[in-house]
C-alpha cells in the first residue's frame, strides 16, 4: 500500500460542539479539532496514512522505550506537554503483556533552518493505532523526506523478514508474536509438528517420503489463526534457519505468483509458505496451479505450507488430508467458557474471580477478537481514569456498550479480525 498525504481542507472555526472522548479513538476530523486547542500557534494540519513499515518504523522510534526526545535523521524530537487527553497508542494485538501501552501522542520535529512541524497520531475510530498522523504543515515535500528517512532505518536486530508476494514485506517482532489462547495442547501441537518437519529431514529419506507438508487453520474469524501462523513461522526461523515466504491475496493474483512463490521457496529451502485466506486464493487461481506446487511435481524439499481459512468448507476434499497437501488440519473455534476464563482472567487482573467467571458466562459465543476488544476498552478506560489497572467500574459500561452489538452482529469497532487480511495487518 502505498501512502497517500491529504490536504484536510481549512479548519472549521467555532467552539468544539462536543466533548472529545478519546477512548474510543478519534477520526481524522476530532483530532484535528483537538489539535486546534492544544497547539494553536500550528495552524495548517495534514492527514498522512503512513504505509505501514513507515508506520511501524514511526512508532518503533517514537514510543519504545517510552523516551520522550530523540534524534530522527535530520529532526530532533521532543513530546511537548499539551495536556492533551489520554491519547493512548494502544497495541494490546500483538503485545505479549496486557499492559503494552505506547504513548506516540504528539511530537515535535525540528531542524536547522526550517519551522517546527508537529506530528499527532492516535487511536483512531476503527480502534486501530495511528494509521494517519497529522503533520503541522503545508508541505507534502516534508512528510517525504521523513518517510525517505524511515525508509533507510535498518529493521531492529531481532526482527524476522517474511518476504511477501503481492503486498509489502513484513518483519516479525518475535516479542509480540504470542501463542494464542487456545483448547490445552493445541497450539502446542502445530509448533510441535512444525518443528518436527523441519528437524528430521533424514528420516523423511529414509522413508523415502517427499520432505514437505502442508498444514491447514481453520474457523470463524478472530480466533487466532494469524497469531498462530506467526508464532509458528519465529519459530521455524529462529530454530531452523527457515526462510519465510507468504502470499497476500490481491485481484491480479494469479497462476504466475503461485509459481514464483514455490520457485523461491525451493531455492530458499528450508521453508514456510504461508498462504492466509486460502479459499480467497483459490477463488483467483486454478486449483491444479496449486496442486502442482503442493504434490511437487518439481520436488519441494523443505517447504512447509501453512494455509488459513475463515471457510474450510470452501476448501476441497482433494487438498484436505492427504500426504504433502494439506495433511493436518486444525480447527479454532470460538473459545468455549472455559478458556473465555482463562482469558479473561490473564487479560484483566485486578477483576474478582466471581466477576471474571460471571463475565465468561455472559460473553457466550464472542469470538476471541471480540473478547481481545472488551479487554482493551476496559484498560482504556481505568487509564483514562488515571487508574493503573481496571476494575469493574471501567468493564461495565464497556460491557454494556459492546454485547447489543454482538447481539445484532454488528462489529462496532472492529479489531481488524475480519478485514485482517494475515500477519500483515
Ligand atoms: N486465541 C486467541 N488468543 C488471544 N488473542 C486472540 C486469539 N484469537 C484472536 N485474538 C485477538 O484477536 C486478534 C485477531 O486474531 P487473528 O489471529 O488475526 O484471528 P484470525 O486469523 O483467526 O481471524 C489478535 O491479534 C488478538 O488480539
Ligand atoms: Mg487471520
């Protein structure tokens, strides 16, 4: 995805009609009225939607480490204290603790010879963290300079490249790469049976067997297929050396990138071939364009496949259950009560076990994203109030806002489970 900068237009004069409740996140057109406010001396505001290494590469130099002044090519950054509200950069997706929270909020970027340019990013209103940020000037030349010095920025050492065909490359940050909640054993087993692919490549020959496999994830969206396929490819990485490859689905997929994708892999063996949204990529190619890749007329060696599919029953039987197709296949479903608990209860400490087993019982049928989103309003919540951790006084309002919603089955603010086109996302 490429970035885009937009001129929002001139800034509508008059009183803020409305309070600005920024638990929920802003749209582009409140945060700009906050800005109005708190920075008055800027005048002009942009809307930038970073592409997302630029975004990533921000935030990573922005809010880790929680420093408050830094050095960016050729900016120096300060955080200037506005009082602004809690504009909390809330990246409870793929942290590993509940309490994972960035302040990104606003900066202030200056350097010899030019004016000072802010830059605001925050939660937005799809719950999303920072996919615009509002840059105090004029000039589009500015925002590409900064992203040609993000752009340079070496991926921090630790991060794992998974080269992606049809989208931009992505790099893993194994720290936020969890396993996901899911029934006992199960996780464990498909990183089990991942490692054991890629360990005994020997005992493959001696079978005489093709040393390949295909695993498949399926089940209803939000449940931790992503999480899952992510975990397991840090660790066929990090322990065997694996080279990553994945395919994002696009409209001119085809045939050709199916070809280049295992021809890569081949080359680059040991490997995982990660294909998100399997029944969206067989919508596009043949079938047998596949098939060829996977039975390995062209033999595959070292290549794991890893599918995932919101509709396994869009897959056919000739790729389910058979040796190098997809031979093992895994289903999430939404969590039963049980691990509703257990969720719950790791994500929101400081909750009475009698509210927490009560709240399992009321939340019947929500998906684990839906449950992953009640827990991060309620933190949002208790840190609006200046609380260091939510009790349920800040789940109760939540509560009641989010299960009409469910009910109705609509989404409110979506956590991204369902436009979640992968790891990417
Ligand atoms: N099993 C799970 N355990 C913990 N969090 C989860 C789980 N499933 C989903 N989530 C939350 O929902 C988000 C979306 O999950 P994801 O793995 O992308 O779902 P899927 O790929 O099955 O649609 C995750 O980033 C996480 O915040
Ligand atoms: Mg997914």
């Amino acid at each position: 995805m490429q970035s885009r900068i937009r001129d929002p237009g001139p800034t509508v004069e008059g009183p803020l009609e409305t309070p600005i409740v920024p638990g929920w996140g802003l749209t582009a057109l409140e945060a700009r009225r906050l800005l109005r406010q708190a920075v008055p001396e800027a005048a002009e505001w942009m809307c930038w939607w970073p592409n997302r290494s630029h975004r990533r590469t921000l935030t990573r130099v922005l809010a880790d480490d929680g420093a408050s002044e830094g050095v960016l090519g050729p900016w120096r950054w300060t955080r200037p204290d506005r009082g602004l509200p809690g504009m909390i950069h809330y990246d409870s997706q793929y942290a590993d603790e509940a309490h994972a929270a960035h302040w990104i909020g606003l900066s202030r970027f200056e350097a010899e010879g030019e004016p000072p340019v802010h830059l605001f990013t925050c939660l937005d209103s799809t719950g999303q963290n920072g996919r615009f940020v509002l840059v105090s000037t004029r000039d589009a030349g500015w925002v590409r300079r900064l992203e040609a010095v993000l752009t340079a920025l070496p991926c921090p050492s630790g991060w794992i490249p998974v080269e992606m065909f049809g989208g931009e490359d992505v790099h893993l940050d194994p720290k936020r790469c969890p396993l996901p909640f899911l029934p006992s054993g199960m996780a464990d087993d498909v990183v089990d049976q991942a490692d054991r692919f890629f360990a005994h490549q020997e005992t493959y020959r001696r079978l005489g067997a093709p040393w390949r496999r295909g695993f498949l994830l399926c089940g209803p969206p939000g449940n931790g297929k992503t999480m899952l396929a992510r975990r397991l490819m840090v660790g066929a990485h990090r322990r065997h050396g694996a080279t990553l490859l994945a395919l994002k689905v696009h409209p001119l997929l085809s045939e050709n990138d199916i070809a280049e994708l295992y021809h890569k892999a081949r080359a680059r063996a040991p490997a995982v071939v990660c294909l998100e949204e399997l029944d969206g990529i067989l919508e596009k190619v043949a079938r047998s364009a596949l098939l060829a890749e996977l039975d390995g007329l062209q033999s595959a060696e070292g290549v794991l496949t890893l599918a995932t599919t919101n509709r396994p029953e869009a897959i056919d039987e000739a790729l389910k259950h058979r040796p190098s197709r997809f031979d093992r296949v895994w289903t999430l479903g939404l969590p039963e009560a049980g691990l509703r608990e257990r969720f719950l209860k790791v994500r929101l400490p400081g909750l009475p076990a009698s509210r927490i087993g009560r709240l399992a019982g009321q939340t019947q049928g929500w998906s684990m994203a839906y449950l992953a989103e009640l827990v991060t309003a309620t933190l949002l919540a208790a840190a609006h109030r200046g609380a260091d951790a939510p009790d349920q006084t800040d789940l109760e309002p939540v509560l009641a806002r989010m299960r009409p919603q469910h009910r109705s089955g609509e989404r409110g603010h979506a956590t991204g489970a369902d436009g979640d086109v992968g790891f990417a996302a």
